[in-house]
C-alpha cells in the first residue's frame, strides 16, 4: 500500500516488509499502536505517470538489491495515480519490444512501412513543419548482382548507419525495404546535414567493392534488358521536401 498525505504520497509498505516488522516475539506488540509513518519507506521510487517504460525500467532495475522488486509508486501533477509492479512493468516493455520487432526491419533494424507511415500520419496531423526526405543508393542493382546479397547487404547497413550518425538527433530514420530509406525531422532540415551523409557514404561504400573495380571506378553488369553496361560505383541520392512550400494534406501526398 501507499501512504499518502492528503493527495500526495509519503511513503510505501509491501506486505513482505509489514510481515517482517510484526513478526517474532515482540513485533505485534512493539508496533501495534506506533503510526504507520515508523514502518513505512519514505525512499520509494515516485515518477509522474506520463514518463515513458524505458526510462521508469531503467531507473527501477537502478535501485539498490533491497529495493529492486519494489513497486514504483505514479503521481499525476504530485498526486497519487497508482503504481506499477515490476512484474507488470516487465511484461509491458516485453509486449512493445516484440511489437517493435514486427514492425522493423531485419537487416537495419530500423522501422519499416507501419511505423513509418504512423510517424507520418502525426506529422502531418500535427501542423508543424517537417522536412521529409527518401534516400536510394543508385546503381545498387549492378552492385548487388556482381558481389551478391550478402555484399549487398553490407551496403544497405552502411547507408543505415551513416543516416544515424549524421542526421539531426530528433529525426525518425525507417527502411522502406531494399536500398530504400526515409527519414523524417520535425523542422526544417539541414542540406548541410544531407551533404555530410553523401559524402561519408560516397567516401566508405568503395572499399566494399574490389581493387580493379575501385582503380577503373565502375562494375561492369546486365542492365535490366540483359545487356552488358559499365555502371559506376554506388552513390547516394536524397529527395526532400519541405512541408512549408507545400500544402501536405495527407501522407501520400
């Protein structure tokens, strides 16, 4: 249970703790008539009911031993609004972490389709200004069917990795599927920011090719007509838009 003051909580009692405090010889009498303020823990974990799992799980399995399975204790503006048992804590982050799993991307791990188009949907309900923007490695067919799919697949992780590296701390990043990215930053984006991310991929992405395709700088491959072509080393191309010079209605726009 949780003691309160008026609305406002001052303590807690699990009933392992209450058990121990009245049992042996002398517990019930020694507390029977004592105020509940003697027993109680006035050290409990309190968060406002608004903070997000991951942060109220971090800070729970922070406590010292003693305290670890302790249940945490919710306000709302300082008023009590109830607890949250480990047990019950658990079991929610595990429930979004497997539906975040769904909803991601094997390869990058980033999120995919559902969660980009639910990130999008918010954005443009919301009225604020936003810049959207689609990243394609171009000539990544070439390079996929000359060095195979696992090769292939090195330089999608790379492009991921270098998106997140460079781009604005509160961007959303997701994987549309194969070479093609999507990010999204509620403000008007940097071109700075892009240019950093062409140029460090346009940099990293040659060392996965080979040595003579390096040196003459292009694979030689079928086009998509089965006629043999000289593509050039993959590069990176970025589309943005600025929701301010458009009157975005909907996503698909």
């Amino acid at each position: 249970f949780v003691v309160l003051e008026g609305e406002i909580p001052t303590g807690m009692m699990t009933r392992e703790k209450l058990a121990l405090k009245m049992s042996g010889n002398y517990g019930f009498p020694l507390y029977q008539n004592k105020p509940v303020s003697l027993m109680m823990d006035d050290q409990f974990l309190s968060l406002d009911d608004q903070t997000p799992i991951n942060l109220v799980s971090e800070m729970a399995m922070s406590r010292t031993l003693d305290r670890l399975y302790d249940f945490i204790v919710l306000t709302n503006h300082g008023n009590f609004s109830g607890i949250v048992t480990i047990k019950r804590l658990l079991e929610k982050t595990v429930e979004i972490e497997v539906n975040a799993a769904k909803n991601r991307n094997p390869l990058s791990g980033l999120p995919g389709n559902i969660m980009i188009e639910e990130y999008l949907n918010r954005c443009v309900s919301s009225g604020e200004p936003y810049t959207a923007a689609y990243f394609d490695i171009r000539h990544f067919k070439a390079f996929n069917d000359v060095y195979g799919f696992e090769n292939g697949d090195l330089i999608i992780k790379l492009l991921s990795e270098t998106l997140q590296r460079y781009l604005p701390d509160d961007m959303f990043v997701g994987h549309i599927g194969g070479d093609d990215f999507f990010f999204l930053v509620p403000a008007p984006v940097l071109e700075s920011a892009c240019q950093e991310v062409i140029l460090s991929f346009t940099l990293v992405s040659p060392s996965l090719a080979d040595e003579e395709d390096r040196q003459r700088g292009f694979i030689a491959a079928e086009d998509r007509q089965g006629v043999w072509r000289e593509f050039p080393l993959p590069t990176l191309s970025i589309a943005a838009l600025d929701s301010r010079r458009l009157a975005i209605t909907n996503p698909y726009e």
